[in-house]
C-alpha cells in the first residue's frame, strides 16, 4: 500500500466523514482552469505582493496564488539568518541522558530506514495582517525520530530533549551579550510520538537551504517553530528548557479561568489549534467556487462549512488528497451568487465536537501568537 493510500485510509477510518466526497467535475482543486477568474479580496490592499522569498528573510505566500497539493511556495520564517552547513562535513550528535551518544553524517542518516508523509504546518504568529501566508504543505522524506532515540537508549532521569540548528545569534541576557543556537525542545513523551521525523527530502527533493539543508526535525500537528531547521544536535536532560524560543519567544499571553479564578496564562507555542481560512473565490462561467484549507494537530475532522452573508453554514468538500497531518484543501460551489460585495467564512469543526471559534469569543490575548479564530473575508463578486 502506498503511502497515499495508507494516509488516506487512515483519514477515513478516523471519521472526516461526508467532508471526503470525490471531486466532482468542473474547477481543478486550486490550479485555475482555463478562463476562471479570481474575484477581489476587499480586505486586501490593491497591489498587495508578498514579494519573493529572499535569504535570510521570513518570506509569506500569498494564498490567493496556491496551485497545488504540495507547495511550489512554502512560507519560510529565519531567526538568525540562513546558515549554509558543509553537507560533506555535516555531523548530527545525539547526547546528554542515553546509554550510548551518538553521531551520524547525512549519508548514514539516509542509509536508515526512510519513511514519508505528508504534513502541513504554519508559523505561530500566522495571522489576519498577512492574510495567513505563513503556511505550506509538503511530502517529507527522512527517517523516524523515536527509533534514533530507541537506538541511543533514553536513560528513566531523561525529562527533555532539546533540538539545537546551526543557526546561531547573539542575545543579550541580564547585560551580557551570549552566543546562542536556535533551540526548541520537547518532553520525551511528546518526543517519542510515532510520526516525529528527522527529515532530509521535501517534495521528493534534498532539503533548500532555507528549509533547513541538510535536515530539520519535522513534528507533525505543531506549529513551525517546532520544527527545528539545520539540525546539530539532541540532547536528552532532566531539566526544562527555557531558551528564547520556548520560554520568551513564541509564548501566547492570554486571559481565561483558570479553576473559577481569572488569570493571565503563558503557555509556549507547541500543537497547531483547530483552524480554517477561505483563501480564493473563483469564477468560471456562472458559477462560483470559494476555495480554502484547514489545519490541526493532526486530530481527525468531522466538517469544515462555509457561510455567505451570515446565512446557514453549508458543508464544504474537503479534497480527497488529505490525510492525518496535510492541510485540508476545501472548496464550496456556490450557485446564484448576485454582483457586487458579500461575505464569506468558513468554520471546522473536529470529530470531538470543537469547532472553530469566532474570534471574539476566544481568550483576550496580548500576543499575537496563536490566532485560529473564524476570518470573515469580503469579496467582490463581479458582473
């Protein structure tokens, strides 16, 4: 059974349901057919262009432009600039708490047994003032992060494991400048997850500078910044981690009751929230099709639906090429659509019931970490 096969077969036993119906005739899934056309976005700004992905930059996509399943253009995000690692040299050390370290070169990673999957992610400070650009989908290829960690032999004092790039920048702490790596970490439970991946391949392709070359750590169901790019070295420790970016950076304030007592909450950015954003809506002939995705923690999905002009939500098709971790491409044809402005949002809902909040019903937040409440987008629909 293929990979394709077996992610889709899983999907489906999970429960999606009625939102995987076979694509029926007429507009391709994001790839414009000939003579469709793309009606305008009022919420965006006229001549709105991300621009081109340039070193050592966050570069966002604009997703009114996604043309495809796996993505051409896969939002990057750097946070010490773009490290060039000597492949020929390159060196991936497995330490701390195990009863063996361990070192492996690229080619003696690519020589274990390989796996592949299809995972969807997006920063954790996509939101509305990019039109959630900070977004891709792509088909990995590497090797299974808990079987390094079974062959390294995690020792019963290991409580973390902590990811460090080769990206490094100069920080200043209590006065004092320090050199630091870019780092994340997880708890072991969290790190021995089946589907963890040391990664080395996207899109069938060794890994672009900026994606990480030679390899990253892939986390399916987190957000980006789990996924440690340019990856040097695990270390197992019996300590939490508190680096930048776990225990300053990417860390959502918000408001909420906390046992019947209200208090402001930190928590570190980690598992992508239930989430849903209409992207495109599209014109062929007489007829209309609004276009978007969803993502998640990889938690199967009972529906995702669309709602035009505050009227009854109707159930959306989601494409038959999702599985566990992709995003979830979906599109709603919309018949009668009259000229001129209307507004649209879709909402998802998972197979316990959570469904996509609006926005003034989540937690007041000071960050903007985090933001998965419903988009309401305004579009016009010409003549």
């Amino acid at each position: 059974m293929t990979a394709d096969n077996e992610s889709r077969r899983q999907l489906l036993k999970a429960g999606v349901g009625a939102g995987l119906i076979a694509a029926t005739s007429g507009f391709p899934w994001f790839a414009l057919a000939q003579g469709e056309r793309v009606m305008r976005f009022l919420d965006v700004p006229d001549g709105y262009d991300p621009g081109q992905r340039q070193p050592g930059r966050t570069h966002i996509i604009d997703t009114r432009q996604i043309n495809s399943f796996h993505s051409h253009d896969f939002y990057v995000v750097q946070h010490y600039g773009q490290p060039e690692l000597d492949v020929s040299s390159y060196k991936l050390n497995l330490t701390g708490l195990v009863d063996r370290e361990l070192s492996f070169t690229l080619d003696e990673l690519r020589a274990l047994p390989g796996k592949e999957i299809d995972a969807g992610f997006e920063c954790g400070g996509n939101g509305n003032r990019m039109f959630h650009g900070l977004v891709g989908n792509a088909r990995w290829r590497g090797i299974s992060l808990p079987a390094l960690l079974e062959q390294a032999g995690v020792q019963a004092a290991g409580r973390e494991v902590v990811f460090f790039g080769g990206d490094m920048g100069t920080e200043e702490i209590r006065g004092r400048q320090v050199e630091k790596a870019f780092a994340r970490s997880l708890s072991v439970e969290d790190a021995m997850r089946p589907d963890n991946m040391i990664v080395y391949e996207m899109n069938g392709q060794p890994l672009d500078v900026h994606h990480g070359r030679p390899v990253r750590l892939l986390i399916p169901g987190f957000y980006g910044v789990a996924n440690v790019k340019w990856l040097t070295q695990i270390h197992v420790q019996d300590t939490r981690y508190m680096g930048r970016f776990m225990g300053r950076d990417y860390v959502t304030l918000k408001r909420e009751m906390v046992g019947g007592q209200e208090r402001w909450v930190e928590n570190s950015v980690a598992r992508m929230n239930l989430k849903s954003v209409i992207v495109r809506v599209s014109q062929l002939g007489n007829s209309h099709r609004i276009s978007g995705f969803a993502l998640n923690d990889g938690t199967p999905l009972r529906s995702i639906e669309v709602s035009i002009d505050g009227g009854a939500w109707q159930q959306a098709t989601i494409d038959p090429q999702a599985s566990q971790y992709s995003w979830k491409p979906f599109h709603l044809d919309w018949s009668g659509a009259a000229p001129g402005e209307h507004t649209i949002v879709s909402r998802v809902t998972d197979i316990n019931g959570h469904t996509q909040a609006v926005a003034e019903d989540l937690p007041e937040r000071v960050s903007y970490w985090e933001e998965f409440g419903q988009f309401p987008r305004r579009v016009m629909i010409e003549a």
